[in-house]
C-alpha cells in the first residue's frame, strides 16, 4: 500500500473519532462540562496526529 492512502485513511478515520467525540460531548455532558471536553477532544486529536505523522514518517 502506498504510503499516501495509508496517510489519508489514517487522518480520515482520526477526524471521523474526533466527530463522534465531539458529538458524545455535546450529548452526555452537561454544558459546564462541554467547553472542558472539546479542548480536551481537540487535544488529545493533535496528539494523534503527531504521533501518526511520527508513524508515517519512520515508514
């Protein structure tokens, strides 16, 4: 597989569980609890996609 399909399916499947993480947030938590939750989310989505750029580029 080619390393840029990989790179794109990749990104795509973390932004998809940053939707659906964004979407519990705003379900389950009660509102002075959401803002905390999606800089959280945001977070922890930056993590992911440097440790998958750190990933890709060992490739």
């Amino acid at each position: 597989m080619k390393k840029i399909w990989l790179e794109i399916g990749m990104s795509t499947g973390l932004v998809l569980l940053m939707i659906a993480l964004i979407l519990v947030v705003q379900i389950a938590l009660p509102a002075e609890l959401r803002s905390p939750g999606f800089a959280l989310i945001v977070l922890l989505f930056m993590a992911a996609m440097g440790l998958v750029g750190v990933k890709l580029v060992d490739m």
